[in-house]
C-alpha cells in the first residue's frame, strides 16, 4: 500500500476503489492465524487506515479449490477460517474500518473444487462474497457456471455477491456469452463484476488469451452490457 500510495490516491480521485488481493504464496496459514506475521498485517493495516478512502482486501481467493497452497487438499478449513479471522481483528485493532472485506470463492461447477460452507469465516467477519468462474465450453452459460455456487452463497449469508474474476473465452461466441453474462449478473441482483483481461500462458481451458481487445464484437457487448446494468448499492 505505502509502495504504491500516489497511484492508489489516483484512483481515488477517479471514483475507483481499490481492490487488493491478498495471497499467502509464500506464508504458513496456520502461522498467520498464530500471529506470526502480525507485525507485517499491522504495518499494512495502518497504511490501508491512513489512506482514509474505501479498500476492497480479499485473503486467500478460491481456497475451495485444490490449486493453491492455501486451499483445499493443502490447508484445512478450520486454519484458513482462524487465518481470515485474525487478518481481520488485526485491522480493526489498528482502526482500518475503510476495508470491505471480499470472501472469495470458486464457482463449484469447477473440478477439484469443494463445497464452500466449511471455509465460511461467518458473517461478522465478511462484507462482500466474491465468485469467481469462467465460460471454458462452448455449452456454458450463466446458470450453469453460477448457479449452483451462488444457490449455495445464498443458503449461508444474504452478504451482496461480486463477480470477482471472470472472463468469456474467445473460441466461442463472445458476443452472445457477454451479453449472458451481463444479463445473469443483473437478473440476480449482484455487485458487478471484475473481467480477467489477462493473456495466461496455454495450460487448458482455464488459461486462455483473455483480453477483450483481441475482440471488436466482444468489446461491443461488454460496452452495451455495461451501459444497462443497475449497479445494487450496499
């Protein structure tokens, strides 16, 4: 945060907020949630309280997937939850009360992926639910990456829901699967959503050329999609 302060403040006199992911790549979970690193989170959570503007601060994004360290098969719910928790009270022991704090989840109509009310840290501790998910097959739509994943949200908290990461593959038709994708995100009352617009090395369907410029077609419907959706307010 204090590396990057001038740009943040530009953002911020744009009308955006930050959104900042943080990921323990190269900490113990169970460590975190010991205090470990507190010095570290105190550090970052005064930074975050003296810029004095909203941050959006997620942990450990898809942990009930099997991909990363901090997730499924690697990390137990129960350390992960404590991780989430102590993160938490840490900031607000330093007075950072400008966090909203975004629980994100894979979508789990994914393969290796495990059912998300275990990695819950309860409602106290989170502002916003994220899902991530992707259109990878030419079938796909809206309910079927979705739905089941946002049922599921649903049955643990009314918490607003935030497509956090998404994109559309370009093997198929764009224009129409952007448009879907708008439509769903309106149809359920949801945030809005973070489009993907990386290009990720070839490894499957899941690691694709994102960009929607590579796409005229698909910058048309994300325009026009974004042009009709009601954003909900918190």
């Amino acid at each position: 945060m204090r590396a990057g302060n001038i740009r943040i403040v530009e953002l911020h006199n744009h009308g955006l907020i930050p959104y900042v992911q943080i990921d323990p790549s190269f900490a113990r979970v169970p460590a975190i949630a010991g205090g470990a690193y507190d010095t570290y989170l105190r550090s970052y959570a005064d930074s975050v309280r003296d810029f004095s503007h909203a941050v959006v601060i997620g942990f450990g994004h898809e942990m009930n997937g099997s991909w990363y360290s901090w997730g499924y098969k690697n990390t137990s719910p129960a350390d992960f939850v404590a991780a989430w928790r102590h993160i938490v009270t840490v900031f607000r022991a330093e007075g950072a009360d400008n966090v909203t704090w975004l629980w994100t989840v894979n979508q789990e109509e994914r393969p290796g992926t495990q059912p998300i009310r275990s990695w819950w840290p309860g409602a106290s501790y989170v502002t916003w639910v994220g899902v991530d998910g992707y259109y990878v097959r030419r079938s796909d739509t809206f309910s079927s990456v979705f739905g089941t994943t946002i049922n599921q949200v649903r049955a643990i908290t009314g918490k607003p829901i935030l497509l956090s990461e998404t994109a559309v593959s370009p093997k198929f038709s764009q224009f129409a699967k952007i448009e879907d994708l708008f439509n769903g995100v309106q149809s359920q009352n949801m945030l809005g959503l973070v489009w993907f617009d990386v290009k990720q090395p070839a490894n499957g369907p899941y690691h694709q050329d994102w960009h929607i410029q590579r796409n005229s077609q698909a910058q048309v419907a994300f325009r026009f999609g974004l042009s009709q959706l009601k954003i909900a307010h918190t």
